[in-house]
C-alpha cells in the first residue's frame, strides 16, 4: 500500500507540495508578407494572472484577466505580489480549426491551431486539454517571434507526451484536483508573436474484401485544447541580507556561467519561509544556495549507527527554489513525503537546448508555471534539475534530504526521486557537465537512504503502459524514466549516459 505523508510546518518553527514528423508549411496559414505583424491583441500589464482569449474570430480579442477572488475552471485569480517573488503569467488561448483549402481531399485531418498573432511576452509554450485521461495522437508545432522583432522562428516540434509524467492515479495529488491533458512545455525564449498547428493522425484505411480503396479516419484530437504561452518573469532582483550591514550584500546563487544576481530577501513571505525552512539542516532560513560538503564534513553531518560504513557521496551545491526564483503562492501549501528513496529516475525536460544556464531558472519559473496552473499538479514534478553547465536545482518543495514524493514517472513516484536534465537528449549528446552532476547528486542522496547507486531493487507499480498496477518490477536504483513507462524519455543519448553514472556516483559514495 502507498504511503503518503502530508504535513504542513508552521513557519514560526526551526522547520516548516504533480507534470513527431514535421507537416507541410503550407498546411497552415500564412501573411501576405514575411515581415508583416499579424493581428495584435490588447496589451495589457504584465500581472501574474492567466488570460483566456477568445480566438474564435480572424482578429485577435482582448485577453480578459479574472478576478481578484474567483476565476473560471482553468483560469489564474490577479493576485499582488511580493517583491520578493518575481510575478509572471499564463496566457491561454483557445485552438480552433484552421483554414481549409478548397482542394481539400475528403476525409483527410482537419488541422487546428492559430494562425499567426501577437501575444503578450513569453518564454515557454505547451498546449493543454480537458481529460488527462486522454492521449493527443498527432503532431504539434508552433513558430514563434522574438519579441520587438519582426523575425519567425522555424517550427518546432512540440513533444506530445502526456500521462507519462504525471501523479499516480487514485494517489491524493491525482485526486479532487482539476488536472488536465498536456504535452512537454518547450522553451522558446523571449517572444512576442506565435503560430500553432495541431494534426490528428490518419491510421492507414482497412482493406476489406471486394472494397475500394477508402480514405482514412483520422484519430479525433482531445477536446478543449488551448495553447499556454508562459511568461516566467523577472529574476529575483537583490537584497540585502537580514542582518547584513546595509553596504553589504548577501552571497548568492551563483550559476556556472554567469556573475550574481540575486540575493537575500530581507524579510521572507510566510510560503518562502515555509519552503525554506524544511531545509533547516542544510542551510540558514532564506538561502539561495545549499553550499557543498567535502566527503569528511558531508559524513560528519550524518547521524550513522556506530561502526556504520558511511557510503554517501559529498553533498553538491544545490540551488533552492528561493535561489531559482520559485514563486512559492503557486504550490499546493502542504507537503507530501514517501517513506524512502530506493530509486532515481532520470529524466530530460524536453524543453529544448536553445537556453543559457544564465536562462535556467527561468526555464525552471516556467516549467514549474505549466506543471501547475496550465496541468493542475500541486507543484512542480520533479524533486531535482540539473542544467547543461551542470548545476543542480532543488524541484518540488519539501527539503532535499527528505523523501518527497514528486509527479515525475507515472506508476512509480512511491519512494523514488526524479531527475530533470534540462533540455531534450534524443538526437544530442547531453553535456558532461550534466551527467556529472547527476553522478554527484545521486551518489548523495541515495546514500542518505542506503541505496547503492550501481544495485538493483524491487519496486512495486502504482500502474502505467508498461507495467500494471501492483506488479513488482526489479531495475536499476539509477534507472530512465523508460524504464518503468514506455517512453522516449530521458532521450537516446542521455539514457546511454546511466551506466556512465552509475559507476561514477557509486565511486564518489566509495564503494
């Protein structure tokens, strides 16, 4: 039987909550001029709100934000922020049927999408549909605008993924929340300008005896699909520390390539305090940064039964959620925990590599932004994410030494942690900076747990497309999200990486 544990920890306390063939171009309409601005929407502040638009016409609407206390099923309340959390917003926009050209051959895909539009800014795009249940069997891209330019990018395949990251179903994160259908988010960089396709897949037509040659029936696509164009904000701007002269900064987190550029609050919203505070024991409340352990002082911070053995690896630097800028008012409040972790699935966000590490914390804002208010899940999927120089970010809330139980491989969130390696790694090689990185975090947490990195263990299935419900699966304590769900995740060539990683977290935690 699953354990669920969901606390909720005061914050006046020392300590203190899931988730493709390329078309034609001229399947889809297009402007009489390459630098010609398409229809333009109202421009409204950028508030942290979710705008419903209303396509339905040849010209855009006005998007309409809720209000402050009651929003529509899928729609996100205006709230004030602090200036201690950077605000940022979700645009939604209803897909319809594009065009259809009068040579049209009969019962061929009718393509939904939007044609070319301006938008509010946006970094990341996805699109959503009602039933989670449901699968999108076809293809999706979108082309975008950099913004204050007049420049399209190409398309892009969006990956169409959608039950394979997700709460378990019948868990307490799946029920009595509105989640929806959804594919990858794909990171797509500051821009001001979209354009989407949806096609349906068409399955080739029965032969039947003494039949003509019939045109297929397309797959039906998911009802209710509308295209999130995710806004993920300002970064934290800096502060000075609580207690710091006020000439003197705090330090903060510092990524592999660029300077600082945040620092410490001087004082901690009660959802910031809150998601801090459960990592009391590796860091002071407010910290952008868990600062790393040597092998000795990382040992010595362990409480092990006298004569133990302690195979643990040095604990990494880790950025916290403060330190990515995590707007903590989005989260369900509570926490929820498993009783261990005897497994890590690794993972690519499929999110695209066309970003800076300078960028990754806005690619974690946005992800983070779609996992919940475009999804519905209670936090952010994954409990960690590593970027392309190889920095390691805490994922979903709860405190990184304990067993937090995340949305990141469906049938097998019971006592596992997930891995997001940002960015998509079917056809690239993920960086060595990376996979090293997971060697490191691995090689530590699965040690705070006794797992041994290069062993194997038996996990018991809450149900997936690969394995049903209660059956009992031996893997790999380092596996790939397709190893327990069938799925291209991690990627071709960063699942080629797990054996690398496995030896090398097993070496750091000295066996």
């Amino acid at each position: 039987m699953r354990a669920l544990l969901v606390t909720s920890v005061g914050v006046t306390c020392a300590a203190a909550l899931t988730l493709p063939l390329a078309a034609p171009a001229s399947s889809a309409p297009v402007l009489s001029s390459a630098s010609a601005r398409p229809p333009s929407l109202t421009t409204e502040p950028r508030t942290d709100t979710t705008d419903t638009i209303d396509t339905s016409g040849t010209t855009g609407t006005s998007g309409t934000t809720t209000s402050d206390t009651t929003a529509p099923d899928g729609a996100e309340p205006r709230a004030a922020k602090s200036a201690a959390e950077p605000a940022g917003s979700t645009q939604s926009l209803p897909l319809a049927p594009l065009a259809v050209p009068s040579n049209r051959v009969a019962g061929a895909p009718v393509v939904q999408g939007l044609p070319q539009r301006d938008a509010r800014p946006f970094s990341l795009v996805g699109v959503v549909w009602d039933d989670a249940e449901a699968e999108l069997h076809g293809t999706v891209q979108v082309r975008t605008r950099a913004t204050g330019t007049t420049r399209w990018s190409d398309w892009q395949d969006v990956e169409t993924h959608n039950a394979d990251h997700a709460a378990d179903l019948g868990s307490a994160e799946r029920e009595g929340r509105t989640v929806r259908g959804a594919t990858a988010p794909l990171w797509v960089g500051d821009s001001d300008g979209v354009e989407v396709r949806v096609r349906p897949e068409s399955p080739a037509a029965e032969e039947a005896p003494g039949s003509q040659d019939r045109a297929a029936t397309p797959v039906p696509l998911p009802e209710g699909m509308r295209l999130e164009l995710v806004d993920p904000g300002e970064d934290p701007a800096p502060e000075p520390a609580r207690g710091a002269p006020a000439n003197r900064a705090a330090v903060p987190a510092v990524f592999a390539d660029t300077p600082p550029t945040a620092a410490l609050p001087e004082v901690l919203t009660a959802e910031i305090a809150a998601a801090s505070a459960v990592n009391a024991e590796v860091a002071e409340l407010g910290a952008t940064v868990i600062p790393a352990l040597t092998q000795a002082e990382t040992v010595e911070s362990v409480n092990l039964a006298p004569g133990a053995k302690p195979y643990i690896g040095p604990r990494p630097r880790i950025v916290t959620r403060k330190g990515w800028g995590a707007d903590e008012k989005l989260r369900e409040r509570n926490f929820g925990y498993t009783k261990s972790v005897k497994a890590a699935f690794v993972h690519h966000s499929a999110t695209g590599n066309n970003y800076t590490c300078k960028q990754a914390p806005s690619v974690l804002r946005s992800i983070y932004r779609y996992h919940v208010k475009s999804s519905g899940w209670r936090d952010f999927g994954y409990n960690f994410a590593v970027d392309k120089c190889g920095n390691i970010y805490e994922g979903r809330a709860g405190g990184v030494t304990k067993a937090v139980l995340g949305a990141h491989t469906l049938g097998f969130n019971t006592n596992t942690m997930g891995i997001a390696v940002l960015g998509s790694y079917g056809s690239t090689n993920p960086p060595a900076a990376a996979v090293t990185a997971v060697s490191k975090l691995t090689a530590w947490k699965l040690g705070l747990f006794g797992a041994n990195p290069k062993g194997k263990v038996t996990l018991v299935s809450g149900g997936s497309n690969k394995y049903r419900k209660g059956v009992k699966v031996k893997m790999n304590v380092i596996s790939g999200h397709r190893d327990g769900f069938a799925t291209e995740c991690p990627g071709a060539r960063l699942y080629k990486k797990l054996g690398t990683a496995r030896t090398s977290s097993a070496k750091l935690q000295g066996r």
